[in-house]
C-alpha cells in the first residue's frame, strides 16, 4: 500500500506538516522525538545489559559438567563395516 511513495508525495506531506504546526513548532517537534528515541534505545540498551547479567549470573550457579569419559571398547566387539559409497 505505502510502497508507492515518492518523492512528490513526501513533499506534500512536508508541506501539510509546516503548515498544520508552523515554521516555530517543527524544531520543538523534532527535537523531543530524537529526545524520545534517545530514551527508548537507552531503555532498550539497559533491559539486554540486565537480561545478560541475569543469564550469567544463572550460568555461574550451575554446576559444570565433566566431560564424558571415553567409551570401554569391548575385544569382542567386531568393527563397523566400511562404506563404499558416502
């Protein structure tokens, strides 16, 4: 639907803007919305840092793993055929 836009029709959209707000009002208006998405990236930044923190903190609690032994291999055991074709 909004694939169309070109540059004709942000122009006519600028021009509806300057006129519903003023030449006064625009810096205002662009100032606070940078303010505003300043903010949200702050917050957005700050909820991962802490989401990260929680997970190492999780992480550091559990116990480790050893690591498996190797398997006892039997002498009776016959050796797997071997493929001609992979």
């Amino acid at each position: 639907m909004f694939s169309h836009i070109g540059m004709p029709e942000i122009l006519i959209i600028l021009v509806v803007v300057l006129l519903l707000f003023g030449a006064k009002r625009l810096p205002e208006i662009g100032s606070s919305m940078g303010k505003g998405i300043r903010e949200f990236k702050k917050s957005i930044n700050d909820l991962n840092r802490s989401v990260t923190e929680i997970d190492r903190e999780e992480r550091a609690d559990l116990p480790r793993e050893r690591p498996a032994a190797a398997p006892q291999r039997d002498e009776d055991a016959q050796p797997e055929p071997k493929r001609l074709l992979s």
